[in-house]
C-alpha cells in the first residue's frame, strides 16, 4: 500500500455512485510523511495507470480556497 509505506494517514473516507462512475474522497494526514508531496503525487499516478483509474491529490490549502468562491 503506498499510503501505508509512506507514512500517510487516512483519516475519513466518502464514496458515491455518481452517473455511473464510482468515486472516492479520502482526507488525508501527511505531516509525518516521509516522502514529498510531489513523490506522492508521482507514485500515486504511476500507481492508478496499471489499474485504469484516474486520481487527484491536492493539498488541503488548495480545495479549500477552490469552494470558498
């Protein structure tokens, strides 16, 4: 698990059925992450590719602002 190797803890989860498209939203604690956050971002790509999925990982600072306008 690439979280779990890296130090990331998963603090809730939500899942829906949107359409027909499945999607999650995990919240995420990275403060004791060992890697950066760009290593993440990279390895979780690397990742989603081999299974056909797509994921985005944004900082909290990010989304926030983005549902504040």
């Amino acid at each position: 698990n690439i979280l779990a190797s890296r130090n990331v803890n998963i603090l809730d989860i939500s899942q829906t059925i949107n359409e027909s498209y499945f999607t999650m939203l995990m919240i995420v604690e990275i403060s004791s992450m060992n890697v950066s956050f760009a290593e993440l971002a990279k390895e979780l790509e690397q990742c989603v590719e081999t299974i056909g999925v797509n994921a985005t990982i944004q900082r909290e600072e990010i989304f926030s602002a983005m549902h504040r306008l």
